[in-house]
C-alpha cells in the first residue's frame, strides 16, 4: 500500500488560504469609500442648488430688458426686487414700467436704492421719494452699498450717513430698511452704524446662519431657470423655509 503524501506545514500557510478573502474585505471596503464619497458629493452639490431652495427671486435692473413677471412666478419665483434709484441724479430706466407690470403677477416686490459716498442722506431721500413717490413695494427698502470704481470711503462718515439715510426712508414709507452689502463691507461700513436692521448678504454661500440676514443675493455658479430654461437674471433667495417667509411678509 502506498504511503500517503503528507505535505509539511510552514508557519504561512494559514496565511496563504486566506489571502483571497482578504483581497475581497479590501475591495468591498474601497467600494464603500467610493459610494460613501459620491454620496457626499451629490448632497454638497444638491444642497448648494438654487432649486432646492424654496423661497427664490432675482434682482432686475434696466439692464434685463423686458422682464415677464408672471413667468417668474410660474418658474416658482416669489418674490423680486426692483433697482429705483442711484445716488441723487439717477433713476432705473425700467423701474416705473416694472413696478407697473408686476402688480397682479403675485410676486412679492421690493426696490431698491443704490448708496452713494458723494451725495449726502437728505439729497438721497429727497431724490428718492421724488422718483419713487408711494412705489416702495411690499417687502424692505434696500441699500444697495458697494465700492464702485475710485472710490475711498471713510467707513465712519459713511456708516453714519448710511443710517441716517435709513431713518429717514423708514420714518417716510412707514416701512423697514435693510442694507444689501457684501460680508466685508458689512463688517467695517454697516454693523457699527447700523444697529437695528436686518440684512442682504451678497454672498457664493446659499446659506447664512446669522439670523440678520433676511436675504441673500447670490453671485455662485448656480443660475435661475425659468421656463425650464437657464436665465441671466441675478439670482436671490429668502435665508429662511416656507413657514418663516409666510410669517415676514404677512
């Protein structure tokens, strides 16, 4: 009878049997890394979509051209925010047809005005309530404040010329103010002057957890469609839900 062949046992030998097992721990690992990764990535992106925000609207000027509002709506816009007036010599070519074509398209208005570092708070006033008379819209006035070309405020002056500015629009429309700037200039202009009054971010970021910031004017990647079609119009959103925006305009 012939002897069986017995093979001698080596210290790797357990090892070996279970290297194929390991591989496929491995992989599946790799695999899950991967999906976890993706996962990650769509809710980023999806969480920075204008869609997915419920409360959007845009900003128009004169330069949009002619703007069909009850499209607007139909895309599921709910509110817009018209420019009126610059400084203390000019006006938005479109706002008066606007402001007169948006009325019945259900969508929530608000103007706004562009600040100026060389023109005083009363000269502002004055020129504004001339061109706007009783169109000050449903939603805050804004203060659109931003360092144009050449110029080289002193944040102090102009804080406090800011919010005498304010005090006045809000005492003669019987209506709230808010200051629409960028986070920097928010931080040096605005804050330290401007004390009681809500706020409009311009911002990349869709979301802000200050509880100031009414409003966020949005300068990201991301465009509004309307129609089911990408438009150039500035996009906006409410920094708040559906419930919340019910409550602010009511």
């Amino acid at each position: 009878m012939a002897k069986e062949k017995i093979e001698p046992i080596y210290n790797d030998t357990f090892r070996k049997s279970r290297k194929h097992p390991r591989r496929i721990v491995w992989i599946i690992l790799v695999l899950v890394i991967i999906l976890a990764g993706a996962g990650y990535f769509w809710h980023v992106h999806r969480s920075s979509s204008l869609s997915t925000y419920p409360v959007r609207g845009a900003m128009i000027t004169q330069d949009d051209g002619y703007v069909d509002f009850q499209q607007l709506k139909d895309s599921g816009l709910k509110f817009v925010y018209l420019k009126a007036t610059s400084g203390a010599r000019y006006k938005d070519d479109e706002f008066e047809d606007n402001y007169n074509r948006i009325s019945g398209s259900g969508l929530e208005t608000g103007i706004y005005h562009e600040f100026s570092f060389t023109s005083s708070a009363k000269e502002q006033y004055d020129y504004i309530v001339s061109q706007v008379k009783k169109e000050s819209g449903t939603l805050p006035i804004a203060i659109h404040v931003t360092y144009y070309e050449g110029s080289r405020p002193n944040v102090k002056t102009q804080g406090k010329k800011l919010a005498q500015l304010m005090k006045m629009l809000a005492s003669h429309y019987d209506q709230e103010c808010i200051v629409w700037a960028s986070p920097s200039i928010q931080k040096a202009l605005v804050n330290p002057y401007v004390t009681h009054s809500k706020r409009m971010l311009t911002t990349t970021e869709l979301t802000s957890k200050n509880t100031d910031v009414k409003f966020i004017q949005y300068v990201g990647k991301d465009k509004l469609e309307i129609n089911k079609q990408t438009s150039n119009l500035l996009p906006a959103i409410y920094n708040g839900n559906v419930k919340s925006w019910k409550q602010y305009i009511n």
